[in-house]
C-alpha cells in the first residue's frame, strides 16, 4: 500500500513540475532547437541525393527526439500508471 502512495506522490510531483517556470524554460529550449534543426534541413538541399536522404533521415530522428524529450513528464506519470513496473526475473535455473 506504501508502495501505491508513493507512486500517487511521483506523480503528484510530475504534474507540479509541468506548471513550473522551470518545466516550460525546458520547453521553450527543445523548441527552439528543434526550430534550429528544421531551419538547418533546408541548408541541405544541395546536397547529393544520397547524402541528402542521409542528412534528412537524421534531422528527422534529432526532431522526433526532442518531442520525445517533451513528453518526458507525461510518459514518466504514464508509467508510474502501470500496475506493475517490476522487471521479470527470467532465471532459466529457477524451477
């Protein structure tokens, strides 16, 4: 039962931190990088279309990080959601 509460207060925790000045100085840093990333793909167009596709394919991995990134505190409740996050113990000894 401890074990419930605490997970209550992680969470708790995590949807107070989103309001913060703090959480939203992240924010507004991960969009601007991406804003960066997205200006910098358009200086690619010259490039041969190998190394463009190259090029493109990790300004677009790089974007979808950084909006993974901003998703952190929603994907941390979500988890602290699940009813169980202990990890399997898999002994193949074990009978």
């Amino acid at each position: 039962m401890s074990n419930l509460k605490s997970k209550e207060s992680k969470q708790e925790i995590l949807r107070n931190g989103i309001k913060t000045d703090f959480w939203k100085l992240i924010l507004n840093a991960l969009d601007d990088s991406i804003k960066r990333i997205e200006d910098n793909q358009k200086d690619i167009s010259e490039l041969p279309a190998d190394q463009y596709k190259l090029e493109n394919e990790l300004i677009i991995k790089k974007i979808e990080f950084l909006k993974t990134l901003k998703k952190t505190p929603d994907n941390l409740i979500d988890w602290l959601e699940e009813t169980d996050n202990k990890e399997d113990d898999f002994d193949p000894y074990e009978d």
